[in-house]
C-alpha cells in the first residue's frame, strides 16, 4: 500500500497505570493527571486507518523529541523505495524546529500546528486588519499572504511557474523562515468566546485565541499552520482537519482493541503486546475491508456483525457438518459479506502456488481497499486483474 501516494499520521496517547509497572512515570496525563502511564507514538496511514508503527515510552516522554528518533528511521528506512509518504501531518506537539529540520533534511513535505507563543500572536495581530482572507471551507477562513515564492522550499534557486502569495515566520530558535496559514472562524456567542480562560495551558496552545481582537463586529478564534507545502488555503485547512481522524484511530484501539487494558511488568513486553494489537487491528481492518469495502468498521459494531452466532454440529455419513446461525439484526447482510470474502479467498488459496506471498498480500490489499484505488490493483498485471472479476 505504501507503493500509492500516502500521508503519515503522528500522534502520541497516554495509556494509564495503576501498579508498578516499568517506565510508569507522572507526565502530561488530561484524564488524570499525577497517575503514572506509558505514552504510545503512533503513526499511520492516513485515511485508511492503517498502524505503521508504535513506540511506547515512558509516561513523561510524550514530547514529539523523544519520538522523533523511531520516526526518522523508519522515514530512512523508506528512503529511495519510492514508498516514502506524501507529507508528515501532527498536531502542536510537532510544530516545532527539531522536526521541520528533520522533515527538511529528508525531503519530505509536512504540515504542522503552531502553539500559542508571543510572536505568533503578534503575527495574527498584523493580520487582523487585511482584507484578503479567503474561504477556507467548513465556516472558516484562511489566510497566506506576505512575500511571493514558491514553495515547499523557497530557498532552493528552481521556481515554480506559478508563484505563490506566502506569508512567513520565524521564531526564536528557528534557522530559517518557513510559511504560516493563518485559519479563523468566527464564535458563536459571548459564551463561547469566554471560554477558552477556562481551558488548561495545553488547551490554550493548541488552539489560538484573542477573543479582545474584533473585526466588524465578530469575534474570531485563531489557529495557525506551518507547513511546506505549496497548496492554496482551503487545500491546506481541509488536510489539517482530516488529521482528526487520528484520534478515532486512538479510540478504537484502546477502548476496543486493548491498547488500554493490558498489564504488563516491563516495558519490553509492555512494546510487544501493543505492536501485536495494531497487527490483528490491522488484519481485522483488511478483513472487514474485504466485505464492506466503502466505510471502516469498528470493531465495536463489526466484531458482532460478523463473529457471534449460534454453532450446531452435526454428523452424517462420516460427514461432519456445522451450521452457524446469526442472531444479529443484519444476518443477511452479514451472510452474503461473509460468503462472498469466503468465495474470494478460497480463489487466491487455489492459485497460491502461482504467486508469490507478496503477489497474493498485493491482489488481496487491492480488494479490500478498491474504494480507497477507484478500482486500481496494487502493480498490476492481466493475471492479477483477472483473479478479481
């Protein structure tokens, strides 16, 4: 799947402790703050709902600096495959200069969100005034505007032939200047807009706010994205709401999958058991992909959908015969979803011999995500194309 244009997802998590398991220390915790936890970095396939990797650490190293050295291998490891992702995309936790350097040593796009600091407030307060903002979907608006350049490196001396309207920062401790989409959408009420005093120091800088800055007769929130990429505003503020994804992603494994309900006494095993959890999350993913091809199933809904049902086993004739009734309301859905997965596979395991087990992983991934490829098989050939009619 990596070999298809695709964005990596990075977001930590904090998993609570409550016994004395190793590497369990005090850290930015917002359910319960003071109880010891591991902290998971994640990192996925964006859209697809796919885990790449995951790291756990200690609970007071859920900073994106102590994530950064996996995540760097894992990119040089890609390197020069031609599977490397199309741009990086993190919340705050990664607006930071140690990681756009990385990115920018590495060549590859990102796209990040900024914390409340002095200067970006400053910057915002020298935009209130323009009249340039321009829709950025979903009640916002957006703005980049400043110098022209191109971007996403414009430093280097090859333009692109279509310049672009860029607005640039550069904080105290960066090394160089890097461009800023400023996003805003109006509040709704008095209410709403005095509530952002109310919200913890981490809140505050995920989200930036001058409630005291009006124009018009609004009030507005304020949000600011750096980015290296070169794509207009709504482009750019559409990619950074889809990173909310995520945190269904988060949801579902540990609520569902058990990423936040096993103990373990060391973190090495603490490491293992949640790599093999996003491992069977994934088979299970590919699995229900198979049958429901145009929406992701949470194991929630889909873990009934398709495993609970009364067995009756039967003996006749040396034949041995079982029958599986399901209870659920959308057994007959689930019945021909079931059969026709069964039928597909029963397809490739009779031309297993033909193909490699990269060859098959390839027309099975091809099938489960068609609605993602429009239809496309992963590295197509005539005999691929024909298993799947």
């Amino acid at each position: 799947m990596l070999d298809e244009p695709w964005v990596l997802d990075i977001d930590s998590t904090v998993k609570l402790l409550y016994g004395h398991q190793e590497d369990a220390k005090a850290g930015y915790n917002p359910t319960k703050p003071g109880r010891p936890s591991h902290a998971f970095h994640s990192y996925f396939i964006a859209g697809l709902r796919m885990v790449v990797d995951v790291e756990v650490q200690a609970g007071n190293q859920t900073a994106s600096s102590f994530a950064q050295p996996e995540m760097w291998s894992l990119l040089d490891d890609l390197k020069g495959s031609g599977r490397e992702p199309s741009f990086l995309r993190g919340d705050c936790a990664w607006g930071t200069d140690r990681a756009m350097q990385g990115a920018e040593q590495r060549n590859v796009a990102y796209l990040f969100k900024l914390k409340q600091t002095a200067n970006v407030k400053k910057l915002i307060g020298r935009m209130l005034g323009r009249d340039s903002w321009v829709d950025a979907g979903q009640n916002r608006e957006g703005l980049t505007e400043g110098r022209e350049g191109s971007w996403p490196y414009p430093d280097k001396t090859d333009r692109a032939s279509t310049p672009m309207v860029n607005t640039e920062l550069q904080l105290s401790g960066w090394k160089r200047k890097r461009r800023v989409v400023l996003l805003r959408r109006p509040l709704r009420d008095i209410a709403e807009a005095e509530k952002p005093a109310g919200k913890s120091k981490a809140a505050r800088q995920m989200t930036l706010d001058l409630p005291e800055a009006e124009h018009g007769g609004v009030r507005y929130e304020y949000a600011v994205l750096i980015t290296s990429l070169g794509d207009e505003v709504r482009a750019i503020a559409q990619h950074y709401r889809d990173r909310g994804d995520a945190e269904n992603n988060f949801d579902e494994l540990k609520n569902q999958w058990g990423w936040a309900g096993f103990t373990t006494q060391d973190s090495k095993r603490c490491q293992i058991m949640a790599r093999i959890t996003a491992l069977i999350y994934n088979w299970w993913t590919i699995f229900m992909r198979l049958g429901l091809p145009e929406q992701h199933a949470e194991a929630i809904t889909s873990r009934p959908l398709a495993m609970y049902g009364i067995a009756r086993r039967t003996k006749h004739a040396n034949q041995i015969t079982v029958d599986v009734t399901s209870m659920h309301a959308k057994a007959s859905l689930i019945g021909t979803v079931l059969s026709n997965v069964s039928s597909f596979l029963k397809r490739i395991s009779s031309s297993a011999e033909q193909w490699t087990q990269a060859g098959r992983w390839r027309i099975i991934l091809s099938a489960a995500f068609r609605y993602f490829l429009h239809g496309k098989i992963l590295r197509s050939t005539p005999r691929f194309a024909n298993a799947t009619g």
